[in-house]
C-alpha cells in the first residue's frame, strides 16, 4: 500500500496516495464523471482524481466496448488516477442490478481502473438492526469474494452497518483485517440528506476507529463543502461529488457556509470566475445548459478551495478553528460538533500535541478539544504541593504578568501553616481550567486565546476542574476574583503572613515541564539539584539545561517543551520504563538509526502505543539499547500500522 | 442628499449613495489609491469607488498642477466616483500637515472630487480624556468651517471623540445636525490593529446610534475582509482598503478568517484568479513587484467577495448568522460580539422582525439576537391565562408534534381547580424560551433552529425567562422533561382528571397572533367572535378572516404573521390609538396615498417612532384620516430622518 501522512492535525491527515495513473494528495475530492456524458473538463477546475461508474459502463454495450479495447483513461478523457464505483448505487436506488460482484470486480480490473470497488450492500439508515447485520453478511463475504477474484487491482471495501455503531466498528475491524487499500464509509447520503450530522459522526467515528490508520477512507456521497472540514477532522481522506454537477443543474450554488438558489441571489457570493463575470441577473438569463456549465465551475472552485483550505489548516495546526466556524453553517452541524465530546479519548491520541497555530477559543465546543483534554490528563502527572494559591488569568505568560496579581484573597477550609513554604501557584483561567505557573509558557498553555467574557459552560467545566484539584491540597488560598468567577465557596479573608512575593523557581519549572511532557518523575530523572540553567540573554526565558559542558535538554521557544540533546535522551531512557517513549526498530534498520538517518515504518517492530505524533521518542533495537532519538512524525497506533512512509524524525544517532 | 435604503436586517442597509461621478452600491469597500504611484487596474477587480489623499495630491507640486488643470479623476485615471482624504492621516502619524482646514476643503473642491473630507483631529484611543475633549472641540471647529468654505462639495465629517463612548456620541449628534453627506468614524486603525475588537464596537455603536439614519457611515481604515461583517452589522456602510496592497506588499493574504502569510502557504486558499494559477511555491518564486500584484489582486478579490456576500445576506435577512461565523475568527472578536448584547434594544429597533431565512441558532451569542429580546418583549402583549402547561421542544411547528407530547407531569405549587378549563400550553425551547402554542408559527419562532443538545447559557437564560413568565399564572403544571432540563422545583406528580388532549383553539389563535403582532387587544380589535376562519385546503392552516363577506386580514404562511385587507386597516385604525402604527402623510401626498401609490419618506411628516421595517403600518393624514396601509421599508427613525427613497410600500388606498 502506498499510502503516506505528511501532516496531521486533529484526526486529519494531509497525505499522499500512490496509484498507478499517479498520486492522489489527500484529502482529496474525486468529481463524479458519468461515463457517458462528461462534458465539463474537471481537471481545469482543480481535479486530480475522479470517480465514475463501473456498473453504467458495464451494462452500456458502447461504453464497455471502449473500456474494454482503450481502458477506462481513454474511456471518460483523462489521464489521472480513476476510482470505480460497482453499482452499490443503482442496488440501493432501485434494488437490483444486473452483474454479480465477482463480474464487476474482475471487469474494473480489466479495464484499467486505479481503484475499484466490490459490489457491497447499501443498507440504509434506521433499517430494523436484523436486516442490517444480514446485509452486512453479504458485504463481507463478497469483499472477501472480490479479493479472490482480484489480480493487481487496488480494492475499496465499503464499511456498511446502517446507523449501528458496532455494527460499523465489526465491518470496520473485520475489513481492516483483510487486504484493501481504500475503505469507503457508505450508505451515508440518506444522513447527510436529511441534516442527520450528529449520526453521521457516530457512523464515521465508530468506523474510522476500527479501520487501520494506514489506509485512506473515502465519505462516500459527501460532495457538499459545508461537511468536509468536520470529515476530514474525524479521519475522512476522501470525498466524492456529484453535487457539483447536480446542484448546479438544479440552479443551487455550493459554498462552505450552505447552499444558495440562483433565484434568491442578490450578488456573486465568491472570488471565482464566474462569481466575478457574472451577476445573478445575467446567470439567470443565459441559457439552462450554458448556465449549468457556470454553475458547476463556480461549484468545483469553491469544492476545491475549501479542500486546500483544509490542508493548509491541518499543515499549520488550525484545523480545529476550522472545523468550529464551518460548523455554524448549521445548528444540526453545530449538534455534531458537540457530539464529538464522546470522542475525547480517541481524538486526544491522535491530535498532536504540539502545533505552529495558537488554540482559539470559539465558544463551548472548544471546551471539548483533545488539547483541552490532554491537559487536564497531564496535570495528573504532577506532584501536589502543601499548599495552592488561586490566581485569576491575567495576559500571557502569566508569570511575567505577575505585577496584574490581585491583592485579596480568602482561604478555603484552613489555612494554619504559613503557606509560602511550600506553595504552588495556578492560575485559573478558560479553557485549560488550572494552569501551574511554571508550565505557563508550555504549548497550548500560553499560545491560546479566549474571550474575558466567560460562557457558563466555561464556568461549570473550570468549577468542576477545581473542585477535583483542589483536593490534592491540605491548605487553600484563593483570589477574591476567582471565587468570584468559578463559584467557589470560601471562608475568611486570608491576608498573608508576610508580602506576597511570587518567584518562579526554575529548578521547579524544568522538572515540571518534564514530568508533564515526559509522566510523573521525568523531570527527577532528567535534571537533578546540580544541573545548569542557562537562559536566553534577549528573552529571559530559560534555553538550555546542561550537566557541567554536557548539553541535557534544550526548551524549545515556540512551544516551551523540551527537545533532548544526547544526554538527556540517555537519562529519559534509563528512567523511563520499556516500552515508554520507545520506537522499536529492527536489526536491519539498527545501523540507519546509529547514523541518525530517519526511522521508516516498515523498519518499526514495536512502539509505545501512546506516543503521539511530535513527541520526542527513544530509537531503540530490540535488546532496548538506546540507538538514537527523534521526534516522531505518526502516533504510536499509525507508527505500526503504517508500512510506507516515515515514522521518526532523528534528531541524533551515535548513542 | 442621495442615500437610500433597499434593504436592512441588523443594523445594516443594502443602499446607494449618488455622486456626481456614478452610484455607489453600498456596503462599499473603497481601495485606497496612492494618487502618486497607481498600478492596479482596481475597477477591473471589482472597485466602483475609490479614496485618494488630497493632502499628498496637494503637497506635490506635479500632482496639485494635474489634479487642479485635469481633475483628480484623470490624475488618477478612475472614472468613477472618488473620496478623498484630507491629511488628517499625516497629522495622524507625523503630527503635523502644511495646510489649513479651509484650504485642503476648497482645494478638495477645485479637483473634482466627489465626496471631500475637512482636516479633523483623528485623536487616538486610550489618550487622557482632556485631550480627546480639545482636540473634539478643534474637529468640530473644522467641521463647521468646512461647510462654510464648500459650495457643491459632498463632504465627510469624521466622528472622533477616542475611546469615550460619550464623546462619541455627543460628536456624532453634533456633527449630525449639521449639512454632511457621509460620516466617517475616525481613529479606530489602532484598536484593529491591537485587536480591541470590544472597544471597537463600543466606539461604532456609541457614533451610529448618534448619527443620523439618513447619511452612510464610513469605518475608517477597515480593510480586513475578517471585521467587515460585523461592522455592518452595527450600520457601517463604507470601507477603505489601504490593506489590500499593504498587506501584499508584506507576503499576506486577507482572508475573512484571518491572515495568511505566504511563507506558511502549503495551498492557496480561494477560488480566485491568482489562488487557482499558482502554487504557495511557484508564488515565492516571483519576483517581488509581480508577485505584490497578484496577492494585491487576491487580496482584492476576496475583500469584494465579502462584501457581496454580506450585501447579499442582508437581502436574504441572514446578516447575524454570517456575523457569528466571522466573529469566530478571532476569540477577540468573539468577545465583541458578545459585548453586542449591551445594545439589544437599540439593534432591535433596526433589525426587521420577518426575515426570508430563518434563525440559525449558532451558540450563546444568538441568544443575544434582536429576536429573542423582541419575542420576550411582544410576549408582554399576551394576557395571561388561570392556568398555563409548559411542553418540551418538538418537532416544529410544535402544534403540528402533539402525538410527540410527553406523558409524565409535575405541578408547581398547588393545582387545585381542573386546568383544562383556561389552560395557556407553551413549549419551552432554546432560544426562544417560552412559546405559546398559538403563536407557533409565527416568524421566527417555527423558523429556526438549535442544536438539541443545549449548552449552559441557553439553559441559563431559559430559566431566567420562566422564572418570570410563570408569575403570571396561579396553576402551573410541567412537563418531566422541562422542569429537569430548566432545573425547576416542582411539587408532586400531576395527574390530569381527564385524558389530556391538547388543541389549539382557532380564534385564540388569531388573536393571540394579533396581540403579539400590534400589541394588546389588537386581536379583539381586529377580531371578534363572529369573525370566518378560512383555511388552506392543502395545508390545513388559516389563511383568511373574513367578517361576513368582506376579508379582514390574511394570514401570510411564509411567516405566520397577518397582512391587512381593507376592513383590517379600518378596524386597526380605530383601536390602535394615534400615533400607533401610523405613518403621517403630508397634503401633496394624500391624494396618492389614497390611490395606493407607494410613499416616500420626503412627504412624511410624523410616524410611530416604534415602526419596524417590514411591518404592516397604516397610512393617514394630520387630521389621522386613514388613507391607505401597507408595509413598511425602514423604521420609525429612518422614516422620519430621510427624505430621499421609498418608506412604505403602500398595499391599498381608497379608504
Ligand atoms: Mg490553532
Ligand atoms: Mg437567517
Ligand atoms: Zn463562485
Ligand atoms: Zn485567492
């Protein structure tokens, strides 16, 4: 399989797809050509993979005739890579159709198709759960089928399974097991119809989590723009759209914000070249054919630009903020956006931790984010103090704003020790609820924005936070503000023993860091009492921890975490237990790592599953002898399943 | 003065501006063009008005001889309608300009421009209020002055007065009697440029609600495609775009969801000219002066798609969904719009009450809207009941769901008589809290839609709006679902004595519809018990009520509201009490308002300052003859302050 991850964001990917009529950069939209009457030059307007229809051509004595003698290129005029679909369609339109599975299989191999497809069963949403899983029967075993019948051709398997999770999780499992190279998720239009988003991500989610990382999947029927951010946020690489085609020759224009009707348009909505030649007067006078030839550029434009606005979201780490806006194009779109909180664990292992964009808050949703998430799991990893005292957010980073602290203060429950020996500061603020000083200027903890004007779902999510964190502590001292805001119950005022004098200690602040990026105890076995700090002459900010002359870490400015140098990588390995932070390479690959050459995934025979994408990871062999240390590109799920492609970014070998 | 009106929703207008070189289509963006060093064709990407500077025109003794000897429209080779900036921007930025206030007023003149601007103080934000107070007293100086010194000259007057709302204001009035044609609002780059987005708004909406309704206003220096939604919303009509070659110059891409710098570009990111014939690479190839010209054009491209499409969801009544997409941007501008609220009565009274789209629920900031303030306000038309029954949200319209109504009750407080006698039934729903089932398909309250899953703050709100509404009744019973989702204490379980079935009483209907439409008593008014129901055979609902023979009114279906026939407008005129509803006519239009010819705001002479747009008002003389009825295209305050345009799209006469 040649599939391939260059960027990821979310449970998006920016990838590539190797075909033999050439890559396909996904996501991708693949325009639905019908084979006998494609007139419009797609590749003109953006397209670099289409989809037609093996079944049409098939029953077509003509069409299959020249399929058959010139190949399917010929066929449809064009020279990229071609997907085939089997006539799963017409079964569910109309019932029936007139081929068996292992005919079309072996016919869309035998005229040339890129990528075909098995003759599967549609089974629509809301069937009664027995006819699904009887379907579902026959959709396997003719998967199973169009393998035996397969020569060279590479195959999509349809996830079926109507509106039934596990039903689409046991599709999902049991065709990620044999040996497809796409899988589309089907049956989906009748949801997307019917603005059934919220069931539309319990179909997809419950199939992409049990399909493998290293295959593309392909929302089946989803041409509209207004659902390809959400989709390819959930994992979806390809989309396939009719919709240009037929909206446009029903007068209705596609944007990433809803549909249009030609006859309610006052003005062009977009910087395509129709929207700037024309006026909507003028588009309704020309006549019907000419008209629906505009229609359908101005409907290819914008399909493709939100699909390169969607890499480039994913490239810069914006895929998020994205998805949010898009998802106000409809209250039912912004119902399956909310409903993506029941993915949180999943999503959080995917997501990367570390991303070039800061984290914008754009409303209650946001609240759900796996950074969001993350966070707060992290924060698990850190030590409790004595004693905590309760700052409100103040601008970032907190702990050079330090001269904005408020001056009133109570305790809650009480407070009989002095404090200040051995205190931890948290700032608590929205969306990250409880923000340790010392971590205030690690990604997204200080590379994120947000309204002062808290939403109540804000202020219930930080109250919960709270109350959870507040029990590691015996002594609890809180600003006037943040009782206030979240709700608290307090008792007295607490004045202070003496001044209040808040320092940061960086011995506190590497170890922290570490323990958060690394678990409990990193920052122990990485930086003992003696190691050097030595800090940025223009900034301020710490830059590099040395043991003597010998380099430790180094604390990366852009997002306050730590890259390791030779030494550090030696002392994450002696602390952190096997298979911790490892990659697992073979003995063939053994020599490459040494060299600090990069880790391919083939070469990987084991990982921590947990490792997520821009993590630094330990390069070991089998005998866990540290080989050399990099920064991994997939998470530990994809670094395994995937066979092609680069798993490990190497920083250094010669350890 | 040549402003008018087409068409509103918010508080923004659809309109055009006469100039003696062309009418300008607003909202307009206005390129700046440096009267020096103009390559851009910008008519040819979609420009019908531009801004020069005077001041540098003037300075330079080459350009002053052209402009004064050709006109500034040759010198600067545009055709079509040009402003002109007086200096204000030097002063501005070097502190000092080398003419007076009543030179660069007449110079303005000599050249031709068509809209000229007299040399203000553009007083920054945050300055000590004893400046901003001076340096207000020079501006409106100046401002008077320059309309002593203008002859044909349009001129602009800039609203000042820093980040003081009241000075805002008190500028805004002032400035406002006097004879300008457009307002700009002056020195709110910085805000922008810092993101003090809160601020923004407070300085736009303390000017435009002192301005007068009649004259278009100019945000001066907005270029970013990202504000303008929002800006129009609050009643901004002009822009300036300096920002589209600035921006070029320095390798950025406007986009209405923010910048884009060409550095981080892994794709395009629209659908115009430049963003589908190059790539991100192939454009950081180009040379500078080449590659400056095609972002320009880009950037271009998309400020004028943005501005159509926001012309074009002011048409369709769609202008706050687009303003909520924009404002999640930017959490800044998230938090400005949420800062809207502030201003829910006055955006009221602009915003038209029926709309051709419906309300899109897109998170906490829409329970904000004009809509659900109006809604609670005209729900205080409707007398209460005994007893009232509070349903959970269903399908829509609710009346048509009832199969969906729940079985399990609870009382609050004590139900001592049987309720079903003089029973109110109201769902309960997000976001318009409380809605009589009368009233269930009235706009917008069948015409919207919210995700089902609701977040705190509509749950917040819809608490608030029951704790109040439910003091009207002395016997309250609701449903299990309603009192757990809207956390009420409830008493016991309640068992109706009788099977329940609910069933909206026809003539309550009307009635109610009528009260919430006119305010109370209009629907005794209009209606009495004799009155014939007529319904649509196809779709069950009312559509017609007739006394006798003769139609009172018809029920529009699109959006529940009623229109009047003749004996309605006689029946409205005598129970509203004058000047309710009423749109005063003077003599010379009389006679054609008594032919049903529509009426234009130059021969109005009183009106019910409360008039929305879209209304059904009545047409009478000084003496309150009733001359004619029809529907309303501004408000009470626009009516009254224009004098150029149509105000009321007449229905009948002859009464
Ligand atoms: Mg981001
Ligand atoms: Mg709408
Ligand atoms: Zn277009
Ligand atoms: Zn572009």
């Amino acid at each position: 399989m040649d599939f391939e991850i260059k960027y990821k964001d979310a449970r998006g990917r920016v990838g590539t797809l190797k075909t033999p009529h050439g890559i396909i950069k996904t996501p991708a939209l693949m325009p639905v050509i019908h084979p006998g009457k494609q007139t419009l030059p797609v590749s003109d307007y953006g397209a670099e993979v289409v989809i037609t229809n093996a079944y049409l051509i098939y029953k077509n004595e003509d069409l299959r005739e020249k399929a058959l003698t010139e190949g399917v290129h010929k066929l449809i005029d064009f020279p990229g890579p071609i997907v085939t679909d089997s006539g799963s369609f017409q079964l569910s339109e109309y019932g029936d159709v007139q081929v068996s599975n292992r005919e079309i299989v072996k016919f869309q191999e035998k005229i040339g198709t890129d990528i075909g497809t098995s003759l599967d069963i549609p089974t629509p949403p809301s069937v009664k759960r027995e006819r699904a899983e009887r379907e579902l029967v026959i959709t396997l075993k003719r998967a199973q089928e169009a393998l035996e019948v397969r020569e060279e051709l590479m195959l999509n398997s349809v996830v079926q399974g109507s509106t039934y999770p596990d039903l689409r999780s046991e599709c999902a499992q049991k065709l990620g097991k044999m040996d497809f190279q796409v899988h589309p998720i089907g049956a989906v239009v009748p949801l997307m119809e019917s603005y059934r988003y919220q069931e539309l991500v319990e179909v997809v989610m419950s199939s992409v989590t049990h399909l493998p990382d290293s295959r593309p999947r392909h929302l089946m029927g989803a041409g509209h723009p207004m659902i390809f951010a959400l989709a390819v946020a959930m994992g979806c690489d390809l989309f396939d759209s009719a919709a240009y085609i037929l909206y446009a020759e029903d007068d209705r224009l596609l944007m990433p914000h809803g549909t249009l009707k030609l006859e309610n348009l006052y003005e062009m909505p977009c910087s395509c070249e129709v929207c700037t030649s024309y006026t909507p007067e003028e588009l309704r006078q020309i006549d019907k054919e000419k008209r629906t030839e505009l229609l359908a550029i101005h409907n290819l434009r914008v399909s493709f630009a939100e699909m390169r606005l969607i890499r480039q979201a994913i490239v810069e780490g914006s895929l998020w903020e994205l998805v949010e806006q898009r998802c106000r194009a409809h209250p039912f779109l912004l119902e399956a956006l909310r409903s993506l909180k029941n993915y949180s664990v999943d999503l959080e292992k995917y997501d990367p931790p570390y991303k070039k964009s800061a984290f914008f808050y754009t409303g209650p949703e946001s609240l759900n984010r796996p950074e969001v998430y993350r966070h707060l799991e992290r924060m698990k990893r850190i030590p409790f103090s004595k004693s905590v005292l309760l700052l409100p957010r103040s601008s970032k980073p907190y702990s050079e704003r330090l001269y904005e602290v408020p001056q009133k203060f109570y305790s809650i429950g009480d407070v009989v020790e002095n404090p200040l020996g051995d205190m931890q500061v948290t700032v608590v603020d929205v969306p990250f609820g409880i923000i340790p000083l010392e971590l205030d200027q690690v990604y997204p903890l200080a590379q994120n924005e947000s309204p002062d004007d808290y939403d109540e779902d804000s202020i219930k999510m930080v109250n919960g936070v709270l109350q959870e964190y507040l029990q590691g502590f015996s002594q609890i001292i809180v600003s006037e503000g943040v009782a206030e805001t979240f709700g608290l119950t307090v008792n007295d005022e607490y004045i202070f023993p003496e001044p209040l004098k808040i320092m940061v200690n960086d011995h506190k602040r590497i170890k922290m860091i570490a323990d958060y990026q690394f678990g409990t105890g990193a920052g122990e076995g990485l930086f003992n009492e003696e190691v050097k700090i030595v800090k940025s002459r223009k900034t301020g900010k710490i830059r590099h921890v040395y043991d003597g002359d010998e380099l430790i870490a180094t604390l990366r400015a852009s997002d306050g975490v730590f890259v390791m140098a030779k030494e550090g990588a030696r002392r994450l390995h002696r602390y952190l237990p096997y298979p911790k932070n490892r990659v697992v390479v073979n003995e063939d690959a053994e020599p490459f790592a040494r060299e600090g050459k990069s880790i391919f995934a083939k070469f990987v025979i084991n990982c921590d599953i947990d490792i997520h994408a821009k993590e630094e990871v330990l390069i070991v062999n089998e005998q866990d002898q540290l080989l050399a240390f990099g920064k991994s590109i997939l998470n530990g799920r994809e670094i395994l399943d995937f066979n092609t492609g680069q798993a490990v970014k190497t920083r250094k070998g010669g350890l």
